[in-house]
C-alpha cells in the first residue's frame, strides 16, 4: 500500500502497517490528534508498543486516560458535581469550563469528540436559548447518542428543548407554521441542499405543528397541531413530526449526509473523493445509519492512515488547546478550565456559542491573522503557566526525563516536538539558543529550561503544529 489510496472501496479496507506505510510515532501520533484530544508519551509509546487494532479499539472503548487524570468513577462524579453547579448558578462561563473539564480528564476522548462535532451539526447558542441547564441537557444527549444508529440521535434531538426553542417551535403551530425548524432539519440536519424543494420544507413546517417547549419540557399539543394531509418528498399522509424523521431517515441522501459529516470530522482537506465519501454513505444504508460503525471504519481504514490524511487538517481551538495541554501532560495541577474556555474563544471557538445554525466553519478559517496571533499568545501563556491558571510553568527537562529522553536542550525540546507532532519539526532546530543567537551560559540550568520553555513556545506556535 502506498500513501495515495486507489479506489473508492479500497479506502475504507483496513490498515495493515507495510514498509510503505509502517506503524510508527508518526501514525500513532496522527491517531491521537485526529479521533482523540492528544496524548502523552507513554500514552503513545504504549499504543505504538500494542498496534493499531489494540490502539484504536482503546479508543473506541472509550478507555484511554491520561496522565494526571482521575480514576473514570471520580471523573464521572467531578464532571456531574461541576456540570450541576454550572447549571444552579446558570453561569454559561461555568458550564464552558465543566465541558472543558471533561475534553482534559475524561477516559472517553473519542466521545467527547464526537459531542463536539454534533454540537456543530445541531449547533444551537446559549445566547438565544437562555438557559443553561438546557444546554448542559442538550450536550448530555449528544454525548449519550455520539456513536448510536443516527435514527436515534436524529429523534432525540427533535425532542431536544435547547434545539426547539433556538429554532423557534414554540412559535409553530397550526394556521400559523414557522419554518425554522423545518428547514434546518432538511438543509443541516439530515438532506443537505438540494435535495429537497420549498414545497418540502413549507409542509415538513406543518408536520411539525404542535412539538413545542413548555416549562424546559418537550410537549406534543395536539390543539396546535395541523392534522391536514401534507406531501413530503413524495410521500402523502397525514404526517406528524415522528413520520418526518422516519421519512427523512429512508432519504439516499440522509446517509450521504452523515457519511460528509464523518468525514469532514475525521479526513483532512483532500483526504478522500467524492466517490469514496458515496462508497461510505453505501456503508450507512447497510448498517441502517449506525455511526459507531462508520466511525470505527473510518479509524481503522487505510485512507485514515494513508500520508495523504496526515497533518492535512487545520486543528480547532478546541482541539489545538487541549491537545497542547494533554501532550504536554499539564494536568497535575490542571489549568483553569474556565481560563481554557475562554482562550478557546478568543481563538474563534466558543463553546455553547457557534456564530449561527451552520456552525463554525473550521478548515482554513482557523488561520486568521487575528487567530495566528491569538495561538502564539496561547503558546506563550501555556508554557509559562499563569496565562492559563497554573502556578507552574511548563519544564521541558522534567518532562523528557520522565522518559529518560532529557539530557539536554536538544534533546528535551525534540522530545516535545515528536510528542506533540509525531516527528522533529523544522521549529525544533537550534532550539537550545536564545533570542540573540548564543547559548545559555554553561551550568545555567535555569537559563536552560527558560531557552527550552521558549523553544517549546516557539514549536507550538508554528505552522506544522496547526495541523492535526
């Protein structure tokens, strides 16, 4: 096998490490970048030692803790602890830090990857829900729904009160359709353009009369709802929201849709061809939309693997901010979650907040000249600790010996960048000098930890560092 995949069906077939395609710190690192939230070294050395079948079935299973992270029962129980406070206080500052909590310490990376991504396919803003405990409960059944048949996941959400009041339901009613929610359904949620006519969307609206939101509680009135006969997508009935999403679901384009969704998630920019999207969407139909087995096709496949899907993906705030800190292993003591949340922002991703129903629109929208600024500045505050909330900041040294990798500068920065990318990078070279180009002093071992702090700033701040 080569790094260019050949056809549509050969792509999803599974990775077999090759002399052309070898099993190494740069494949195990992509993994972690790409279906994770990043890894330590050990955690890395351990999946390189185990394979990618042992590797990727750890993550599948949800079993992957770092370093520094609580036993599952105690994480559990912190995250339900700070979620339930974030809620009673209805701090959308507090509830930003109880999911931020949960990407750095959760034994379950995939998952929470996974909720993020239907948080961009569902997106739905606090700013005009206005209520926390919604949201928290809408992030909940994303989470719990992340790898299920998507005729589930759908449902759930046309229950969702957060998704309902956002796309205005309680204003559908009979006589007076609004056709929001209808419309978001068709275009964002489950067809995609163009597959659907005005028409559609005019009695999908009517359909949807009476699903509305009442005291933060889903409630079908049958009082407002039309029980008139509608067409949709050809078919004629007197339809209520339960026939829509059965219809919607047995739509062709229902799994092309979703098979899009997975790969834009998981395949970097030209990763895969339209063909090979379709021979995955052909997959879907099979398995009756089960995303967890698309996802577990597309991890183990050779086009995920394939050197054309490696660093070709600009990384999120959300994922360029807590892959840093989980590579680095700066859990023990943990940044401020809240302080997290907040840089995320800054750089683009506000969690609880996309910019509008089409979510953020990620790739090479990341790289701002505003945003570029922002990562340096993160780079920066990350390795000196007090940017984010940590009274320590990062020593490369202690973090290479760890490994028994740290004899020098050198060697302790290279240690950082093959963690963090799988391979020393260009960033990497002459990382032991200063600013002016000269050595730090001999037997200055606290200049030599601040050059390799810098250095380490320098590496994360990088071009090579943006892609996952």
């Amino acid at each position: 096998m080569t790094g260019t995949v050949q056809s549509a069906t050969d792509a999803w077939q599974r990775y077999v490490p090759s002399p052309e395609a070898p099993w190494d710190l740069r494949r195990v690192v992509h993994l972690h970048r790409r279906a994770s939230l990043g890894a330590s070294r050990g955690e890395i050395e351990r999946d390189l030692k185990s394979g990618p079948e042992t590797a990727v079935t750890r993550l599948l299973e949800g079993k992957s803790s770092p370093p520094g992270a609580p036993a599952p029962e105690d994480f559990e129980r912190t995250a339900a602890v700070l979620g339930e406070a974030a809620t009673a206080s209805s701090d959308t500052g507090r509830l930003k830090a109880w999911w931020f909590y949960r990407f750095l310490f959760t034994p379950d990376p995939l998952g929470e990857r996974l909720t993020l991504m239907w948080h961009n396919h569902f997106a739905t803003s606090v700013q005009k829900v206005g209520d926390t405990a919604l949201m928290r409960r809408q992030n909940d059944t994303m989470r719990k729904h992340a790898r299920k048949p998507f005729g589930e996941m759908l449902a759930a959400m046309m229950r969702d009160p957060a998704l309902l009041v956002w796309l205005d339901a309680p204003a559908n009613r009979k006589g007076h359709p609004n056709e929001n929610l209808a419309r978001e359904l068709m275009e964002l949620f489950s067809l995609g353009i163009g597959h659907y006519t005005e028409d559609d969307v005019k009695e999908t609206a009517r359909a949807l009369t009476g699903w509305t939101v009442i005291d933060g509680e889903f409630r079908e009135v049958a009082s407002r709802h039309d029980d008139g006969e509608k067409t949709i997508l050809g078919q004629k009935g007197r339809w209520g929201g339960n026939d829509v999403v059965r219809i919607l679901l047995d739509q062709k384009a229902a799994a092309n849709r979703l098979a899009w969704r997975l790969c834009d998630q998981f395949m970097g920019e030209g990763a895969v061809s339209k063909p090979e999207i379709a021979a995955l969407a052909g997959g879907l139909r099979a398995h009756r939309l089960d995303i967890g087995w698309a996802v577990e096709t597309i991890l183990r496949s050779r086009a995920f693997f394939a050197d054309a899907n490696i660093r070709r993906r600009v990384m999120a705030p959300v994922d360029f901010v807590v892959d840093a800190v989980r590579s680095f292993e700066l859990l023990d003591p943990p940044p401020s979650t809240l302080v997290l949340a907040d840089w995320s922002a800054r750089l683009g991703q506000d969690v609880f907040n996309p910019p509008n129903v089409g979510g953020w629109p990620g790739g090479r929208t990341w790289l701002s000249a505003r945003g570029l600024i922002g990562r340096s500045n993160f780079a920066a505050a990350l390795v000196e600790g007090h940017g984010v909330g940590r009274d320590v900041a990062l020593d490369p040294f202690a973090l290479a010996n760890r490994y028994g990798k740290g004899q020098d500068c050198d060697s302790a920065v290279r240690f950082c960048a093959e963690t963090l990318l799988g391979q020393a990078g260009a960033s990497t070279e002459r990382s032991d000098r200063n600013p002016s180009g000269n050595r730090p002093a001999a037997g200055g071992a606290g200049e030599g930890v601040a050059a390799a702090r810098e250095a380490v700033a320098r590496l994360l701040a990088a071009p090579e560092s943006q892609l996952g």
